[in-house]
C-alpha cells in the first residue's frame, strides 16, 4: 500500500512523518552524536516554528502521529507492569488493629 501525502509518496515512516508535519523528525528528535550547540540550534529553530501561527496545529498534529505509532506498534516501547509494593500498615497509638 502506498502512503501518498500532500501529492508525495512517502517511502519509509521517517518521510511519511516528515510530509504529514511539514518538518523533518530529526528537528524534533535530534540525532546521535549531535553537539551542545547543534542541539541549542535546533531546539532554537523548533521554538520558531512552534511560535508561526501557521504551525499553530502542529503539537497537536505531533500528539496524534505518536499517538497512531504507538498503536500500531504495542510493544514499541516494551513496558513492563510493576506490581504495587505491599501496604504497611502504621500501628497509631490508642487504636486496635
């Protein structure tokens, strides 16, 4: 199945994202290895576009594209349910347990 967005076929889901936000991911997610000031840089160019009224939808647009990707993958994030600790109970003074 082809995934055509905006007239353009994206081929993998970096570039399918990419062509539904409107931006790269990496802008949003960085990338491996990057330094102190490339990181400043793109926080810096990411607090623009989150300013421009014409991204005005765009946290909104992010939130439902995570929220698509963690459906369709479940075990993406391999959560592990912790059990609850038992509860103690505290012995007040002048009261029967």
């Amino acid at each position: 199945m082809k995934c055509i967005v905006a007239s353009h076929e994206a081929v993998t889901a970096a570039e399918f994202a990419e062509l539904a936000l409107g931006t790269p991911v990496e802008l949003w997610l960085g990338v491996e290895g990057e330094s102190d000031e490339e990181r400043a840089a793109r926080l810096d160019a990411a607090r623009d576009i989150l300013a421009d009224p014409q991204f005005s939808d765009l946290p909104d647009d992010l939130v439902r594209l995570a929220a698509r990707v963690a459906e369709g993958h479940p075990g993406l994030f391999n959560v592990i349910p912790l059990g609850r600790p038992a509860r103690r109970r505290v012995a007040r003074k002048g009261v029967a347990a």
